[in-house]
C-alpha cells in the first residue's frame, strides 16, 4: 500500500479513536460511573487503538525509508505519541474509576 493510502487509513482511524476516547472522557466525567458501559467503552477503544497502531507502525516504516531529512518522520512520530498517551491516560483513568 503507498503512502497516501496508508496515511488516509489512519486518518479514518485516528477519527474512530478520538470518537471512542471522546466517549470514555464523558462518561467518566458523570458523578454516577457505569461500570459496564466504561468496560465496553475500554473494549472498543482499544480495538480502535490496537487497529490505529498497526497502520502507524506501517506509516512509520514507509516514512523511514524516504530519502529525506527525517522531519516529516518526526512530526508523525511526535503525532503518534499523543494517540498512544490518550490511550494509556484513558486506560489508567478508567481503571482508577472502576
């Protein structure tokens, strides 16, 4: 797959995730938590994430073996890392509430 078919796959992906994440975040701002729905919610956003990571991962690749300075690599990276913390903060968040 090239590269610009690669990058509009995570874009639909990263759009699902920030969906899903957006959906935790609300719920756990209710003072009344439901337990289930934030479990399902959890399942979905890691699908969604695990999903996202692999398209990354293949971004990634594709990016490393352009013959350029390496900025447009970082800036994906530097992207990249701010799914994976909105992630991981929503995982732990969720865990602490439950």
């Amino acid at each position: 797959m090239d590269l610009k078919a690669q990058k509009a796959q995570r874009r639909v992906l990263r759009t699902a995730f920030t969906v899903s994440s957006n959906k935790i975040e609300n719920e756990l701002r209710n003072e009344v938590v439901d337990l289930e729905k934030i479990s399902l919610l959890q399942v979905q956003l890691k699908d969604k994430y695990l999903r996202l990571e692999a398209v990354q991962e293949a971004v990634s690749g594709t990016l490393l073996q352009l013959e350029d300075d390496g900025r447009e690599f970082e800036t994906d990276f530097t992207d990249a890392e701010g799914y994976r913390e909105r992630y991981l903060e929503n995982t732990t968040l969720s865990s602490i509430r439950s």
